[in-house]
C-alpha cells in the first residue's frame, strides 16, 4: 500500500475542478456542478482523492489538492477521446440508454479503449484506497470499474451510481458487450440508479444474462449486492439564496423589462442534445401562435441550449435544425423589435441562470429521456413566491417525484402545445397550489441528503 492512501475515493469522467485562466495566470477552480457541491463537504471529512481526467490533453498533471480534497488527474489521448469517449460512452451507451432515440453504434474498435480506460482507473483507485477504504464509482462512462476493482482490492467497499437513465431489457439486449457491462456493474456492493425503473431494469437483466440469483434479494458470486433508486437532487440553499438576492432580483425584472412588460415568457434550458426534444417544443408553440389563442403581445419564449459535443456530427447537426426552426417561427410570427423565440447558444453564469427563472411564468422542460433532470428541481428552488407553472416530461425521473407538475408527452406535439397553454392561462390559486406541493418536494431531499443516503448505504 502506497505511503499516502484515501479513506474515500471518487472515480469520474471529469475531475471537479476546471482549468482558468485569472489576470494571466492558470490556476484550478471548483467546478460548479451539483455533484461536486453534494460530495464535498462529505470528502474533507477524511483523506480523500478525486479520480478524473482534468480536461487537459496530452500528459495528466502531478496530482494536487484544492479545498481540501486531493485530485488525481489521469490522462487521455487523442485516439482514447475518440473511441472510449465520443465513441463508446456517448455514441454507444448514450443513445442505447436514452431509449435509442438515436441509433447507437456498435464498434468493436470503441469497445476495446472503453476497456482499457476503465482498467486505468479501476488500477488507479486500487493503488491510492486506504484499507477497507470507500470508492463511489459514477456514471456510464465506467460500468466495468467496480468488477475490476474488486478483483484488485477485495477489501474495499465499492459503490456506483448511474446519473443517466438505466434502459429495459428490450433496449439493453441489443449491446454485444451486455453481459460484460453487467457483470461490471455487479462489481459494486451498492449500485445506484435515478429511479426504481432503473433498478427494477437492472435486476431483471442480471437475472437474465449473468449467473446472479434467479430469485430474491440480488447475490453475485455469492455476495449480496443492493440495487436501489436514490433519486439525485440540487443544492436547495443556494438557488432559494441567489433567488433571494437583490441583484439577481433586479437582474430578473430588468429581463422581463426588455423582452416585454405584460407578456408571459416561457423558458427552456438545456444542453444542445437530441434527447432534450428542443426542436418539438418550438414546433408545439409554433402550432400555439397559429390557433391565435395567443400572440407575440402576450407570450415570448426564451431557450437557452448551451454548447455540447461540438465535434460530433449529429450535434451539428442537431445545432443547425434547431437554428432553422427558430428562424422559421421568427420570419413567421416575428415583427420588427419583437421576436417569437430569443435563442441562446452558450451557457450562462448560475445567478443570471437564477434571474431567468425568476422572470419566467412558465418553465419548459420536455426531454424524451432524462435520468432525472435538474433544472426542473432548480426552477421550483427558485419560485419563492409559489407563482409559476413548470411543464415536465412524462418520461424524465424527475417526473415520478414532481407530480403537480403539468406532466407532458414529449413525442405529442399537439398535446404539447394544448399544455403550454394550460400554463400559460395557469389561475394564480392553482399556481400557488401546485408550486407549494413541488417546494415541499424538492426543499426536502437535497443533493446532500441523497449523498448521504448513498453512503449510509454503502458503508452497512
């Protein structure tokens, strides 16, 4: 065992930090997701050691700490960006697990660097894990690290969570690869998934394709192994705090000011992916504008779709659809000084992300698939005054907590677009009625409680 060894270790496609440039010096700085912010408090607690590929091409840096928390950096090539990550992460798995919106692809050429990488880490945190240490295992990208891992260190408890959807047996049995994927997967003690579906999906498939019990609780190679939803949530306090804030308040009416006193914006933000159904949402308020049952006098809708996947073809592609649908309904319905759709495409900072849902009357957020979709969550955190209506698709996990929202099939254009006029004509009571029952919801299983209840999991 190496000198200097973790008590807890996170493995992870990107580290938590991001590389910047300040006043023209290059220094490390906190990334801003949920994950980081849930896991962080919990990993200054003792030695612990962050395992992910910092972004940088070519040689990793010498590991280093940041707030406490010592950061492994482990490298990529070029070839293993293209085939373990744009290859078989996000062309294979990605759609397979997306409910194949997109035909995934299969290439045997991907599978073997999806390998290869998964050994590097799985070697990587066998090496730096203190005895009967913790490692917690995230995402699609490194199905095949808690088998490996065990093989090297069967002293350690391994957990993993899958932040994207788990597919059904139908789906899943098309990869060539299902068996190995699963058999990975049975590595962990605990393997955690967005919603019970999810878990409910992957037991059947453990049953069915690898020697895993046949019936009862879940055992491989005679060791018990949990599957079980922990549904992920957002850092309730820091939205409820920026939406507190008189700047982004200000921020907020300024935005309503510019795009019109009196008229009702909706809001869409997502990453620019074809699983997000941006595209339909715009053609649904498109037949919206032709009934006439509303006007660019009373509704605006703004989406922002920030930057994703930039080099892949299909998300060109994907970038350029949506461009010429928001350029249809604009030459359409737009007049001089006043557009139908006010189209974002870059990521925004998180208070002026704050102010838009605090102008918006009505959120939009309508993926085919979703594992669990988190700017539902951050919308209502930020609805302090029970005001506003959030439209939701049937088929994101965020849907099998949030209820009162008005649930949509995202595949239904005129059903999308008979709801966006429900919200938009939403009475006030009924508003206050249904954001009450989602604020109870989201303000009561934070990002910190579903961390916590993962590794009160991981460590019985």
């Amino acid at each position: 065992m190496p000198a200097s060894t973790s008590d807890i270790v996170i493995v992870s496609n990107r580290l938590p930090v991001n590389r910047v440039e300040r006043n023209g010096k290059k220094q490390w700085e906190t990334s801003p997701g949920g994950l980081v912010s849930a896991l962080t408090p919990i990993l200054r607690t003792k030695p612990s050691t962050w395992i992910g590929w910092s972004g940088i091409h070519g040689r990793a840096p010498r590991p280093f700490e940041h707030e406490g928390i010592l950061n492994y950096p482990v490298s990529l090539s070029p070839e293993e960006i293209e085939n373990f990550y744009e290859g078989f992460s996000n062309s294979t798995l990605w759609p397979l697990y997306h409910d194949a919106i997109r035909p995934p692809i299969y290439h045997r050429h991907w599978w073997r660097p999806y390998k290869a990488v998964n050994k590097r880490f799985a070697e990587i945190a066998a090496k730096i894990t203190a005895k009967n240490g913790l490692v917690w295992v995230h995402d699609y990208h490194f199905q095949l690290v808690p088998s490996m891992l065990r093989k090297l260190r069967p002293d350690v408890r391994i957990g993993f969570f899958l932040h994207i959807p788990f597919p059904p047996q139908e789906l899943f049995a098309q990869l060539p690869w299902r068996r190995q994927v699963l058999e990975g997967l049975l590595g962990a003690d605990v393997v955690g998934f967005q919603t019970r579906y999810g878990a409910q999906n992957f037991t059947r498939l453990c049953r069915r394709y690898t020697t895993c019990s046949p019936s009862g609780r879940l055992t491989y190679e005679g060791r018990p192994v949990i599957a079980k939803a922990f549904p992920i949530s957002i850092d309730v306090s820091r939205f409820e705090g920026l939406a507190s804030d008189f700047d982004v308040q200000t921020r907020a009416a300024n935005f309503k000011a510019k795009l019109g006193l009196g008229r009702r914006i909706l809001l869409g933000v997502d990453r620019l992916d074809y699983t997000k159904g941006i595209e339909i949402r715009f053609k649904a308020y498109r037949e919206l504008l032709k009934t006439k049952k509303v006007s660019l006098d009373d509704t605006v809708f703004v989406q922002v779709a920030v930057p994703s996947r930039e080099r892949v073809d299909e998300y060109i592609e994907l970038k350029n659809e949506v461009e010429r649908t928001v350029g249809a309904i604009d030459g359409e319905f737009g007049e001089i000084g006043k557009s139908a759709i006010h189209y974002l495409h870059r990521g925004l900072p998180v208070d002026e992300l704050v102010a838009l849902y605090l102008a918006a009357d009505v959120m939009v957020v309508t993926p085919f698939r979703d594992g669990m979709n988190l700017v539902a969550k951050e919308y209502v955190a930020c609805r302090h005054r029970n005001d506003g209506a959030l439209i939701l698709s049937e088929f994101t996990g965020s849907a099998e907590e949030l209820k009162q929202a008005l649930l949509v099939n995202p595949h239904d254009v005129d059903g999308m677009s008979d709801i966006l006029l429900e919200a938009i004509q939403l009475p006030a009571e009924e508003q206050k009625r249904r954001m009450k029952k989602l604020r109870r919801i989201v303000t009561g299983h934070t990002v910190f409680d579903w961390a916590n209840d993962f590794f009160e999991a991981l460590d019985k």
